[in-house]
C-alpha cells in the first residue's frame, strides 16, 4: 500500500462526486483507459501507464501515454501542469446532436 504524503487513497464514489474530486485533481496516473477518457474530458493532466492505449484523443495534449518509459513517466511528474488544458465550453451534447438531425430530417414530414 502507497502511503506517501500528497497521496489520497478515496473509495469507491458514485459518477458525479467522482467526477467533480477529478476535476479538481492537479494530475492523475493510471493503467485505465476508462480513466483517460474521463480526465480528457475535465481537462486534467494525466498519465497513462500502459505500453499502448486504444484511445489516442488529446495524446500530447492533457493526455500522456508512457509507454512504460520510466523517462517519460519522470517527465510528468517533474511538470504535470504544462498538461493541463482548459476545459472547453463549446461541448456538443451527444444527445443534441440527435435532436437536431431529427428536426432536420426529411423522416420528420
């Protein structure tokens, strides 16, 4: 068990307060891309330790891949914040996205 200062070890939360504890994190490293995909989304610098990653949006930007390289995993660490990117406004919606096709649709006459 890690038990270092500066290191929170927090259980299990539902989506939302996990989400918000996310956004507010100064960096994340993790094995998961299910993880990557969320800090991608709150902007949160993030390290992923894995030799390949299925998901390879925002890579270099708020998203780094290790590639199980101890440099650049030391990279990181050394300056988390030159990854974090603000959070961007202009978000579309997946479900708006649908209702305006629907309202554009021909299916709609």
């Amino acid at each position: 068990m890690i038990n270092s200062p500066g290191i929170v070890r927090v259980p299990k939360l539902d989506y939302f307060d996990f989400i918000e504890l996310l956004s507010q994190a100064d960096y994340v490293i993790t094995d998961s891309g299910g993880l990557q995909q969320e800090c991608e989304i709150t902007g949160t610098p993030c390290l992923v330790h894995r030799a390949v990653t299925e998901s390879t949006w925002k890579l270099g930007q708020n998203i780094v891949l290790s590639k199980l390289d101890v440099n650049i995993l030391s990279d990181f660490l050394n300056n988390p914040r030159k990854f974090l990117r603000e959070v961007s406004s202009d978000l579309v919606s997946p479900t708006d996205l649908i209702l305006d096709v629907f309202r554009h649709s021909t299916l709609n006459d």
